[in-house]
C-alpha cells in the first residue's frame, strides 16, 4: 500500500489524539469527511492502524517504579523460548518483553508500585520460571523520552 501526504498527515494526527472526530481530522487536513473516513477505514483494513488506545499514568496508578530487566535463558531451545515467553506473557507486571540478539536473550519491561513489589515479582514469579538462568535489573531513575508516536 502506497500512503500518500494525506494519509501520513493523518496517521500523525490520531497518533498525537486518537479521539479526533472525523470531522476535526478533516478540517486539519482539508478534505471533507466521507473521503477522510474512507482513508481512515482502509488504513484500518491494511492494518496500518492496529488499533486505539488509552495510555494511563502509571504514577498517579500507583505503579511508579519501572524496571528494565535482561533476561538469559539456560538452553537456547525453542521449548524453553516457547515456555518463558507464555509464562512472561501471563504476568500484568510486565507491560514490554522483546527477543534480542547479544549477550542475553531478551529484554523486559516491568511496572511497580516499590522496590518491595518487585522484589515479591522478582522472587516470586521472574526467578521462578524453570528456563531462567540469569537475570539482571536496571531501574529507571528518570524517564527522558516517552512517547508512542512513530515517525513518519
């Protein structure tokens, strides 16, 4: 699918506010509304757009605490790669998990409320997985850039 000025134009809009109307997003990019909802609507089908969501605040939520955990597996296998990720996926804590090449197989983002909850995480259910044989935290001091929107 090529995309046009427009359809970047309106890409960048729902990423910045994905609760613009159609017609706000129309008079921003200067085309009436049936031909802006029929841009929106294939860039949807194309799955260009994935979806919509809501980011929360994880501080006012009481999850301040982020954690940056590498994760190293005790035998590269698929079974034990199959097996980490869907216990990593069953666990609310943890909101990013990525596969990465280098010195350790994969990367893991983890939300909490303190250091004492991550520890319970820690203890409990991240080196209680059977195929884990190293893990090594980082806390995040202070978050620089945040964002969701891509560049287009």
């Amino acid at each position: 699918m090529t995309l046009d000025g427009t359809d970047l134009r309106i890409l960048q809009l729902l990423q910045e506010n994905a609760q613009l109307t159609i017609k706000e997003i129309s008079k921003q990019i200067n085309l009436s509304m049936t031909p802006t909802h029929d841009r929106i609507k294939r860039l949807e089908q194309e799955e260009i757009i994935e979806k919509y969501v809501t980011i929360l605040n994880k501080k006012k939520l009481g999850n301040p605490l982020v954690v940056y955990c590498s994760i190293t597996l005790d035998k590269q296998q698929k079974n034990h790669f199959e097996e980490f990720e869907e216990a990593i996926k069953q666990f609310p804590e943890v909101i990013e998990c990525s596969v990465v090449s280098g010195s350790y197989d994969y990367l893991v983002k983890i939300i909490a409320k303190n250091m004492e909850a991550y520890n319970e995480f820690y203890q409990k259910k991240l080196s209680a997985l059977q195929s884990v044989a190293h893990i090594s935290s980082s806390f995040v001091m202070s978050e620089v850039k945040n964002t969701t929107v891509l560049p287009l």
